[in-house]
C-alpha cells in the first residue's frame, strides 16, 4: 500500500484490533489531524522530519489530545541528540522507536 494512501490506511485499521501506527508521514502539523481522520491509533514523529523540538511538541499534544498513540522515531542524529530524548520522551510519549539509531 502506498504510504499516502490515508483511506487504505483507515479500512486497514478497522479490519484489525493491532493498532495502526504511521511512519513517515508526520512531516507537518497538519499531517497529524489527517492521519486521526483515517481511523488510525498513532503516528511516529521525527524531531528532524518535524523540524525541531517546538513543532515536535505542538504535534505529540495535539496527537494525544485527539487520542492517538505517540512513538518517537530517529534518523540519522547525534549520540548526544538520541540520549537526551530518550531520558524525558520516554516519560512523556510511551513508545519509542529506535532503530537506524547508535
């Protein structure tokens, strides 16, 4: 299935009780309420897709507000950058994803 296709994604989603959780789609804060029309139950974020922490937190609350599970997902950053979210993001969001991450 084609990663923009958001309908597929949402009858995906309500034929299964596993939760549905988007990769590579929240480039924007806009994508976030897209994504919850669709039926979905989460979305991975990027801080470096997303533009840094400002637009990164703005998204995680709305995206909780609207009750969909948050999973932080990494790129290609710094040992520092990785270590330093993992201490509070893991508190604050629940799922962290961590591959392709020293």
């Amino acid at each position: 299935m084609d990663k923009h296709n958001f309908d597929g994604l949402g009858r995906l989603q309500a034929g299964t009780s596993i939760p549905i959780v988007t990769d590579k789609l929240v480039q924007k804060f806009e994508d976030i309420e897209a994504l919850f029309k669709t039926g979905i139950n989460g979305v991975n974020n990027k801080l470096m897709k997303v533009g840094g922490v400002p637009p990164l937190l703005k998204m995680i609350k709305t995206a909780k507000k609207l009750g969909l599970k948050v999973m932080l997902g990494c790129m290609i950053e710094t040992e520092f950058g990785i270590t330093a979210r993992r201490i509070w993001l893991v508190l604050v969001i629940g799922w962290i994803l961590m591959h392709h991450c020293s």
